[in-house]
C-alpha cells in the first residue's frame, strides 16, 4: 500500500486517537491491554483498552497527563499537544501511526482532577468514525495507582477504522501508557 493511500486512509479513520474508563482492577505489577468484543457484538462500537498499576501518587500522574507541552519529552505516541485541560477546550494533537505523524483536533469532554481526563475527536473525520478516549486514576490500598485507557470508536466507518488503524492505536496507547508510568514513577 502506498504512503500517500496510507496516509489518507489513516487521516480517514485515524479518529481513533481517544477513549472512556471501565476495567477490572490489575494487579500491583501487571501491565495488560484488553480488546472487548468485536463491533457486531457491542453494539457496534470496537474498544481498545490499557490499563497498569504505577506506583507514584495520583498528582504527579495528573500532571504529566494535562500537561500538554511537557508531551513531547515523554510521549512517544501523542508526540505534540496544544490547547487546555478543561471541559470544552479544543486539543490539536500530533500522534503517530503507522510512523506517520499525523494531527488531529481533539475537545476535552470530561477533566475530573487526580481522576478523570477525557477527549474526543472534534474534527471532519469524525463524520466517519469517531473515538471517545478516557484516562482514569483510581487509588489501590497499598498506594499504588490503577491507570487506566480506553478508547471506544464508533460510527459508520468503524470496521475500516478498526482494520486500517487498530493495531497502530492498540500500540500507540500501550506505548504512552507504559511511557507514563515509567516518568511517573522515576
């Protein structure tokens, strides 16, 4: 496949760079991603999850998922963010697929402070398949953090997003999520 049919393909379905929190606690030293049920078996939707326990406090995680400049010296998938960490603000990012870097323009829906931060896809490609993503932080007893990802893409188009574009997304959370909680913790 040719880089600029790629390329356009990926700006098509490429909506998926996001995602809403629902896991199963991991345990203290687990890292593990999750693929729910296929998109004729939820209700026509494909959700991506990663979720791992990080021992470090739920602040320093926060602050390294709002802050969006600092993305680039530790986010290999979300290499570039601009905009703010509040309801309603508009995100542009920089994520990479398939080694491309490609932009999208992201509203934050949700910012639940040490607990929740959400966006979606606010751009054209939206019209076509749409993702929902969710970082959530959920306190462990022994101090550790559960931190949790997941995307959740729906629309018309979802099945070519999910051939084209899942198992780039799938790698991109895991690497920001593994990413995270090696800065988090050091």
């Amino acid at each position: 496949m040719s880089r600029i049919v790629r390329t356009i393909l990926a700006a098509v379905t490429a909506s998926i760079v996001l995602a809403v929190p629902n896991s199963a606690p991991a345990s203290a030293t687990s890292s593990k991603a999750t693929i729910v049920p296929s998109p004729e078996q939820f209700n026509n939707r494909v959700v991506y999850r990663h979720e791992v326990v990080i021992a470090a406090d739920r602040t320093r995680i926060w602050q390294l998922l709002t802050d969006f400049p600092a993305y680039k010296d530790w986010n290999p998938f979300v290499i570039q963010a601009e905009g703010k960490a509040i309801p309603g603000a508009t995100v542009n990012v920089k994520a990479v697929f398939h080694g491309l870097a490609l932009k999208f323009k992201q509203k934050v829906t949700t910012v639940a402070p040490e607990e929740e931060f959400c966006w979606e896809d606010a751009g054209w490609n939206s019209k076509f398949a749409s993702a929902h993503r969710c970082r959530t932080l959920i306190p462990m007893s022994d101090g550790t953090v559960l931190f949790t990802q997941e995307v959740v893409i729906d629309g018309g188009l979802i099945k070519v997003a999910d051939l084209f574009m899942g198992h780039p997304l799938r790698e991109g959370v895991e690497a920001e999520t593994t990413a995270l909680k090696w800065h988090a913790e050091h």
